[in-house]
C-alpha cells in the first residue's frame, strides 16, 4: 500500500532536500533572533537600573540557538559534501 500523501509531495521533498532550504531557513531565522535580541538589549540598556539577569535570559536562548543552528549547518554542509 503506498502512501499518496507523501507520494504526492515527493517533488516538493526533493526540492527542500537538494536546495538545503530547511537548513539555511533554520540558520537564517537564528541569525535573525540573535540580532533582534541583541537590539532590544541595547535598547534595555538605556534603562535607568537595568537587570543583568534579564540580559542574560533575553541573550541567553537566542545565542545559544545560533549555536545550535551553525553546528547544524556546518553538519550538513559535511554530509552534502560526501
């Protein structure tokens, strides 16, 4: 028994597959995070008594995504390669 949904969406599979758009997606977005976080905490900065706790939090999980996200890609880039 085949499986129409996927079958149907083959063409689409193979274009996200050969083009690395899921892996480039995932990078760009942590990029982006990274530097809107990094905008609002130099905004936050300006504050009259800022918290580095909340530094710390908001540049944290960002940070460490774009670190995920470029260990993420440089993997794939070494699979594609081969």
């Amino acid at each position: 028994m085949s499986d129409r949904f996927n079958d149907a969406l083959e063409p689409l599979w193979e274009f996200l597959h050969r083009g690395h758009i899921i892996r480039r997606a995932v990078l760009y977005l942590a990029i982006w995070m990274t530097i809107d976080s990094y905008s609002w905490a130099k905004t936050y900065a300006y504050a009259d008594n800022p918290d580095p706790i909340i530094y710390a939090a908001v540049l944290g999980v960002p940070s460490a995504l774009l670190a995920i996200a470029i260990k993420f890609y440089n993997e794939g880039r070494k699979v594609a390669e081969k």
